[in-house]
C-alpha cells in the first residue's frame, strides 16, 4: 500500500481540543481507518509542525479524502506528501 506523510499544524480551535481532550488524538486516527487510511506511525513535534504521521492508503483518491475531511473541520492545516521507499526510488531511476 503506498504511504504518505501528514505534517499537521493545529489551528487555534485544534489546540484547545486538544489541551481538553488529548485523547482526540487516537480518535482521529480511527476517523482515518474509517476513510480507508491506516496510521503507521505519528509523532508530536516540536517546531513548524505539531504532528507528523505516516501514513498508508490504498491509493491516492484515499489520502485526499483523509487530507480534506481532516482539513474541512478547521481544526488543523495538514501538508500531504507521497513518500517512496529509497530501493523503489532507486529502481525508478534505473
């Protein structure tokens, strides 16, 4: 399954959910198995981005609906990237 990399920013709105109910954190994540995604790993971050997660999704029509139903609620700004692994990125070249 390909996989993407989520860096999310919190919105004013995400950060006081957030700071209430941390637990929101995990419920988003199943919201995402919901839309056909599935979290492999995430990580709060301290700097530009206050979350990174990996990612995996069946195809990219999936991601979308992860990046703009996440996005749409106006809890948090999110910056999709697709991530190749290095020995298919090699391959690719050859």
């Amino acid at each position: 399954m390909p996989t993407y990399i989520l860096l999310s920013r919190l919105t004013d709105t995400g950060a006081t959910t957030i700071k209430a109910h941390p637990e929101r954190i995990k419920e988003v994540n199943q919201e995402i198995e919901e839309f056909g995604a599935h979290v492999v790993h995430q990580y709060a971050t301290l700097g530009a981005y206050d979350f990174v997660s990996v990612v995996e999704a069946p195809d990219l029509t999936a991601i979308t609906r992860v990046s703009v139903e996440l996005s749409a609620r106006g809890s948090v700004k999110i910056q999709t990237l697709s991530a190749v692994p290095i020995d298919d990125f090699i391959g690719n070249l050859k």
